[in-house]
C-alpha cells in the first residue's frame, strides 16, 4: 500500500482553505518556488558522508498545498540529480535536517513531503514541524514514513510540538515507533565526544490536543515502549539518557499541553 492508504487519510480528513491559501496559491509561482528552493537546500560532504539541510520555516505568505506540490516538483529533479551523480547511498546516508516550522502545514502538504522524502530515500535525521496545522492524518503520514523507509538511516528527532496531535495519534507514532525495533532507538553522534551512540528519539509532542499525556504514556508502556520524560536536562538530552537502558523515546515537557 506504501504511502496510499495515509494519502487517502490526509485527503479525508481535508484543510480549510481560506482567503490566505488563496493567497498563497496566487503567490507561489514555479519561479518563486524555485528561488526560495535553492535558498533553503544545502548538500555538503561531511568526510565519507554527506550534510543534507533544507530550511523552508517560517515562510510569508505559507506554501499552501498548490506551493508544496510545486516545491516537491522541484525537490524530486534535484534528488534525481544528485542520485544520478552520487549514487543512492548518499541520500540513504545522508544526516538530513528537514524544517518546515512554523509554516501553516496541511495534513495533506506534508504527506506530499514526506513520500517524496521516502520515494528517494533520504535519511532524514531531524523532522523539524512544529508550529502547523497537524492532526490525526498528518501523524499517520509521518507513521508511513517511518515504516516504508527502512533503507535509510533511522529518524533522530521529530518535533511536532504546537499542532493539533490528540492522544490516539500520539500513542500510534509510539507504537510505529516500537514496531520498527532493532532500527530504534537510533544511532547518532554524541553532541559531547562525535562517537556513534545510541539515544532515544527526541520526541516533541507537547502543546497539542493530547487530553490525557499520563494515560497515553501508561498506554505506550503497557505496550512495551519505553519512555524518559527527560525531566533532567542536565542529565538527559538529544544524544544521552540518564538511564542505564537506552529507552525508545525521550517525551521532554509531552506533559505540558494546550
């Protein structure tokens, strides 16, 4: 089924297009969604690997979903490119730092995204959302995501604090999550000594719709996914946990909700 079925989940559950996606439609022409592309998309080799960044937040008026459609156009002829002249396992083994922060996303926007990140492989290390429209859909999406691309490297970090994520679709992502051991936890670099470690996935998922964060991580743990609040910072952090285990998943401030 791969990306279908949460394609139809996004689509069912619809975005309010108003007189600011109006807007945005009118405004994000292929040449300005072009020039902004190539302004926030960075490819650089990092020794025997490669530092893949794209920086699209905050964005004035928001991409809308006629501006993402055209963006992931021009996003697929440049993996193609780059696949074409480095190979797949450069993309697969990327660290890729993907922001789409503070930019009004539809849960049908960032599944559009989000497959054609899988369609090409891409390792993306830190999935930077927050501050959108996302629900139910947009998190199924990014479960899709995790499940069907398995040839690259594992997610680190998913920011998805200040959307619309009730408890249902919080505890599935822990269970996508679960699911998909030995793969997770991941292997990342210590932000203290560069060596490979493995740490939980930073999981941000606080000031969203969840009405009862204690019941879904009771929920999560009877499950079998083993959670750190990260309640110590000092102590517990992207790359380390205060626990002698690595835990699946650190839920730092997932208690603090709209």
């Amino acid at each position: 089924a791969g990306f279908s079925s949460a394609a139809g989940a996004a689509g069912d559950e619809g975005s309010a297009q108003d007189a600011g996606e109006e807007e945005s439609q009118d405004y994000w022409t292929p040449r300005r969604v072009d020039r902004v592309a190539r302004k926030g998309f960075e490819m650089k080799q990092r020794g025997d690997g490669w530092d893949l960044k794209i920086s699209m937040s905050n964005l004035e008026p928001p991409l809308g979903e006629t501006g993402m459609n055209r963006y992931c156009d021009w996003l697929r002829s440049r993996f193609g490119a780059l696949k074409e002249e480095h190979g797949a396992e450069a993309l697969r083994q990327c660290r890729g730092e993907v922001d789409f922060s503070q930019g009004r996303m539809t849960n049908e926007m960032v599944w559009v995204l989000l497959e054609t990140l899988a369609h090409f492989e891409v390792h993306v290390a830190l999935l930077k959302l927050y501050a959108n429209r996302l629900s139910q859909a947009g998190v199924l999406s990014i479960c899709e995501f995790i499940r069907t691309n398995k040839r690259a490297e594992a997610v680190q970090e998913i920011h998805l604090q200040h959307n619309e994520v009730d408890d249902e679709s919080a505890l599935e992502l822990l269970r996508t999550l679960h699911q998909q051991r030995p793969r997770y936890p991941p292997r990342r670099s210590s932000e203290t000594t560069g060596e490979m470690v493995t740490a939980p996935v930073w999981l941000r998922l606080n000031h969203n719709r969840v009405r009862d964060p204690e019941a879904v991580r009771r929920a999560a743990e009877a499950e079998g996914v083993t959670i750190c609040l990260a309640a110590d910072r000092n102590v517990c952090g992207t790359s380390r946990c205060c626990r002698k285990e690595c835990p699946l998943v650190h839920m730092y401030t997932f208690k603090v909700q709209c």
